[in-house]
C-alpha cells in the first residue's frame, strides 16, 4: 500500500498505540549541548530527524540536527516554530523554563517529561518532598531563606550540612558546605550576596556521610511499560562527575531496591519519557534520593558502547511510545573527558580508538574549557575490574594539545 506523506503524517498524529504507523516523524529537542546531539544521533540511526532548539550556534547537537532555531528558550516565536515542525518534544536541559513547556503542551505538543515533572525537577525543594512522597527517603532538609529559618534548619538538621540554591544549581554550582554552626550565619551571607546568587533562594540538607553514589535511570512510554538501567557507581572529583561504573557494586538486593524505587517513583508521577534519579548508598546500606535529572544523565553514557541498548536509543523508543528494550549490558567504566584549558586537538585518539572494548565518544566541542564536558570513554570487559583498569589505561592515552 502506497500512500502520500501528507496522508502518512495525518495517520501518524491521531495514533497513540502506533506499532504499525508510519515514522516520518521530526523529533523536537529544546537543549542544544552533548546530550541532545547524542539523541539526535540514536534518532538518526533510525531514521529520523531531530530539530534543536537552542541559544548556541554551531552548537554540538545543532551540527548533527536537520535544523537548529537559535534562539532562548522563551522566545515564543522560536517556540510556535519547534511546535509547528514537531509533534512530540523532549528537552536535554533541565533548566529550560518550565514556563515554555507549558506554552509547547498548550499548543498541542506533547512534550516528554511533562512540564510538572520539569517543575518538580528544578526546585530542590520541592524534588526532595517529591522522592520522599513518592518512596524514596531524602537526607534531611529544610528551606531557608532568612537567618531565623537557617537557625532553626540548624538545630534540627545538625552539621556538617550543605546549603544550596534552590535551582539553577549543576555541578556543584551554587553550594557550600557548613560545617560551624557558629560561622553558619556568616557563610550564608556570603554565599547569599554572590553575585551568582543574587535574588536565590535556599535549601538546607544534611551532609550524607555515603559510602557510595549511586544513580538509576528509568524509562516509561505511554503505554505505562516501565525499563531501567542497571544501578551506576558515580565517583565525582570537584562535584563534577568524574567515573561512572555499571554494575554499581553494592550487593544485589540493594541495587533491586534502588531499582525499585525508580519504578515507583516513574510509575507514580505518570513519567513518559526517562529520568535519572541520583542516590546516595549510605555506609548502613539506606538508600536516599538526591536528586532527579528529568533527561538522559552523564552516568548512563557507558550504555553507548556498553549495553545493546543505550539510554538515548530508550529515550527515543520512550517518546515515540515504543516497546522499550531490556537492557543487555556488559559491565563498563566510563570516564570523562574534560576539557583543561590548555589546547584544543586531543591526541591519542586513533590508538584509543583502536583498544579492544572501547568506546570514545566526542562532542564535537570547539574550546576545550577548563571543568568543560567534551566527551567522554567507556571500556566494557568480562569484569568491572578489567573495565575500570581499561578505562583508566584509555583516558591515560588522550591528551589535551595546542
Ligand atoms: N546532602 C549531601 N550530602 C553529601 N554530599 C552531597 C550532598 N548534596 C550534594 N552532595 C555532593 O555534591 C554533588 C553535587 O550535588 P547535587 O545535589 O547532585 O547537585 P548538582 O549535581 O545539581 O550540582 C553530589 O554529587 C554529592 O557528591
Ligand atoms: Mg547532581
């Protein structure tokens, strides 16, 4: 049966059960860094087109798009374009103002995840009452916007804890560390007047004294089928994450337990699309959420190169409401790749390349910033041991040159 492409995209947009729809469709992307070129890349794959939207141009999933709109994220020009070109959109970016996702719902777009999982995502306050009500215990914590309510979170909460911005934090942005209670009204006027922190509010929480991070990411199409990654092993240096390993090695009851709980949480906020929920594994083997990421997360990039599955591949398969994929994986270390701020051109490449079990992924990245994500290594192997050892041998080899 032939039929027009017209005819095709009218099927295509009155079918939710879709097994059999045509796929012609241009997936929307609101984000335009390493995350969105990477699902732009899975889409590809496929087959299909992806159209970004984003501030920067040349941007590294603007390069490999159909199309990027340059323009912010509230510009609702730029936004009536992505929903006149796109019925279904996703965002790479969890600071994207949940603001114009709404403005994209209202219009008819189907954005994945809702804009009321966006919100709950970039309030730290509201995301920690968030897992906590929906079955996964938090650290303590508590607002606190004045010296009276850091007073009081202090007494109740103890040292050493960790004042943070309520949103727009990332790697370590936006935090610090109290460990004085007698210096504690002093460090927050501090950190309050910072530029950065200008007009912020606060949330404080208690320090975990975790033997592990941890992390799971889980998929739900709108079918209600539920998938997750193994439990990733995520060692930061600087607050930035520095090695993500899978299997996370804690004992198996405890990763079916933080399994678990990624389901329920996915199952009870009605997800359609996939999330990352980060964890702490306490030395008393408590599982605590930290915080949701409603988007693919740097822990899962070892799944490129690492499971027959990748979390992009299941991201895709999620928003277009397919039957998501169990995920068959080898265990792997992953390390990024950081840009040092001194030189451009990393050499090494070709020999990485050809190591047996590597993946080397780069992000297409023009300035290799100091602290800047630009790509990253995975090795997969028989062992987690011989993982890590091979990831660790790989990333030796690359080095930043002018
Ligand atoms: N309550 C806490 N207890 C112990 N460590 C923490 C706590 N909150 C944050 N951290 C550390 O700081 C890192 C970054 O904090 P996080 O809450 O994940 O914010 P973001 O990743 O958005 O900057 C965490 O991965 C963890 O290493
Ligand atoms: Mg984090």
């Amino acid at each position: 049966m032939v039929i027009s492409i017209r005819e095709a995209r009218e099927r295509f947009a009155g079918n939710t059960a879709f097994s059999e729809a045509p796929r012609m469709e241009t997936i929307g992307i609101l984000g335009d860094g390493q995350l969105g070129r990477l699902l732009s890349l899975a889409a590809g794959k496929r087959g299909y087109d992806t159209i970004i939207l984003g501030p920067t141009p040349d941007s590294p999933a603007g390069l490999i798009s159909k199309e990027q709109i340059v323009a912010a994220y509230d510009e609702r020009k730029a936004l009536d374009a992505l929903a006149g070109k796109c019925k279904r959109i996703t965002y790479e970016f969890e600071n994207v103002p949940a603001g114009s996702v709404r403005y994209l719902e209202d219009r008819g777009a189907h954005v994945f995840p809702s804009s009321n999982i966006l919100e709950m995502a970039q309030d730290r306050v509201r995301e920690k009452a968030a897992l906590e009500e929906h079955g996964i215990p938090v650290t303590k914590f508590a607002k606190v916007d004045s010296h009276m309510e850091l007073q009081k979170a202090l007494k109740e909460i103890g040292c050493p804890a960790v004042l943070k911005t309520t949103r727009d934090g990332y790697d370590g942005h936006g935090q610090i560390v109290i460990r004085n209670p007698d210096a504690a009204g002093n460090d927050f006027e501090l950190h309050r007047n910072k530029k950065e922190n200008n007009g912020k509010t606060f949330i404080l929480e208690k320090m975990v004294d975790f033997q592990m991070e941890i992390s799971v990411i889980v998929a739900r199409n709108e079918n209600g089928q539920t998938c997750t990654f193994p439990v990733a092993e995520n060692e930061h240096r600087d607050n930035i994450l520095h090695m993500t390993i899978v299997p996370a090695r804690i004992s198996p009851e405890a990763a079916q337990r933080a399994q678990e709980m990624a389901v329920r949480f996915a199952e009870e906020v009605r997800l359609v699309g996939l999330l990352c929920i980060e964890m702490f594994y306490t030395k008393d083997g408590k599982i605590l959420g930290n915080e949701i990421a409603p988007r693919t997360h740097n822990s899962g990039h070892w799944s490129i190169h690492g499971s027959e599955v990748s979390q992009f591949d299941q991201q895709f398969r999620a928003l277009l409401n397919e039957r998501l994929e169990p995920v068959r994986y080898k265990p792997s270390a992953m390390i990024n790749i950081l840009g040092e701020g001194n030189g451009n051109f990393l050499s090494g490449q070709i020999k990485v390349r050809k190591m047996e079990g590597i993946g080397l992924c780069m992000y297409g990245k023009a300035e290799a910033k100091k602290g800047r994500k630009m790509g990253h290594v995975t090795a997969s192997a028989v062992t987690i041991e011989e993982a890590i050892e091979r990831a660790k041998i790989a990333r030796n080899e690359l080095r930043w040159e002018r």
